[in-house]
C-alpha cells in the first residue's frame, strides 16, 4: 500500500447522478492532486492542492468539483457527467508540490458513465 | 512544449530476458526524471527518481539511466518475471512548482 487510499475502487453512474469520489493520505503530506487517466493517453492533470488551497486548475470541466476540507483528505464531486468522463481517476500526494519528492498515487477510481 | 515520449508503445518478452524501455523529452528546465510501474486497474508506482546530476541508479532488478545532455531516459528490466507485466511511464518534473509531465507508457508483457 502506498499510504494514500481512494474510494469508491469502481463507479458506475447515470449522467444525471451526483456522486462523489473520496481520497485519504496518511503520509503527512501537504500537497494532494486528482489526475484522470483515459486509455493510451498520458496522465491529465485536473487539480492541485497545496496546504489546503487550490494552486491548479487544469481547464477542467465544472461538472467536476474538488474540495479539500484538510491536508489529509481531498474529494471530488462530481454531477451531470458525459460518457466520455468515463476513466481511472487517480489521486495523489507529495510532501509540496514543486518538490524533488516523491509522488505517491492510490489505487484509483474506474469510474463508468452510462 | 514540454513533452515525454516513450517507446516501444507495447513490448512482449519471454520470462528471463532483460530489456530496456526509452524515454525521450523536450521537458526545460530540467528538475527531476522518474520511472513508475503502474499494474493494470492500479495507481503508479514509483520506482525511481533521478536529479540533472544522477547517470544511473537501480531498485532491485530495475535500472534507470539519465542523459540530461540528450535528454534521454532508458529503463532496463533484468532476469524479467511474470510479476513485470505493467506499464511502465517515465514522468519529468520541471524545474520550479511546475505539474509532471507523463509520457503514455510502454505495456510490457512478460510471458512463460
């Protein structure tokens, strides 16, 4: 286990659903991401958070809405999605972001829309 | 534009051989180079981070060497096992509080 747990492991929700995905970090870290990662394409960026605050919003949709309530647990909403939402989404941590650190990943959300 | 690209795209091999995947960027400037091995339906791995300064550094049967002059990265698997099946992606973080850089991968396949 690489200490940053995600939940739910997989999704399925209609485009009219409202659902969330949960991220929880017990490393001590500050920095938290959410990538989504779709097949053969790389990584995507959607939101950086450092201590707390938004520092990054990759031009993500606003049927995506993260939140942070603390250093150690990042959430991200999700409503009104299209099908081709549909994708692993991964969330991250690191001690800062900027940092010669590492990056530890959880084990991801599959999430389907139907 | 700053980008990773990685080759082969999908590689096969026979349980025991070794082989090297390649990552090439145009990442600048330059801070960091790692390896992750990501399993299928599973978040990353990390496997190892390399600074400007680092020519090589290994993890197990894993090693990694840098060429920051030509900006080429190389992933070299020994004695493979089953276990090696996965992706493997090479991430460049630039210099500064600047997001990674992912390349798409390379799927290798490990085969009996």
């Amino acid at each position: 286990e690489t200490g940053v747990t995600q939940t739910p492991r997989h999704l399925v929700m209609g485009m009219t659903n409202k659902k969330s995905l949960k991220c929880e970090q017990h490393l001590g870290h500050n920095a938290m991401y959410w990538y989504k990662q779709s097949a053969k394409k790389p990584l995507e960026l959607m939101f950086v958070y450092n201590f707390k605050e938004q520092t990054e919003n990759n031009s993500v949709p606003s049927r995506f809405s993260p939140e942070c309530p603390n250093s150690s647990h990042l959430f991200l909403h999700l409503h009104t999605l299209q099908p081709e939402d549909s994708a692993l989404y991964l969330c991250a941590s690191s001690q800062r972001t900027g940092d010669v650190t590492e990056a530890f990943f959880g084990q991801g959300t599959r999430l389907t829309v139907v | 534009k700053n980008q990773v690209e990685q080759s082969p795209q999908s590689l096969i091999i026979l349980e025991g051989k070794n082989c090297t995947l390649q990552c090439n960027y145009t990442v600048s400037p330059f801070s960091n180079l790692r390896w992750y091995k990501q399993d299928t339906g599973r978040g990353p791995v990390s496997l190892t981070i390399m600074t400007f300064s680092e020519n090589t550094k290994s993890n197990g049967r894993y090693t990694a060497t840098l060429d920051a002059d030509t900006k080429q990265s190389s992933l070299h698997i020994t004695a493979s096992q089953l276990s090696d099946s996965a992706s493997y992606i090479c991430v460049v973080q630039p210099l500064g509080n600047t997001p990674l850089v992912f390349g798409k991968g390379t799927r290798l396949s490990v085969i009996a």
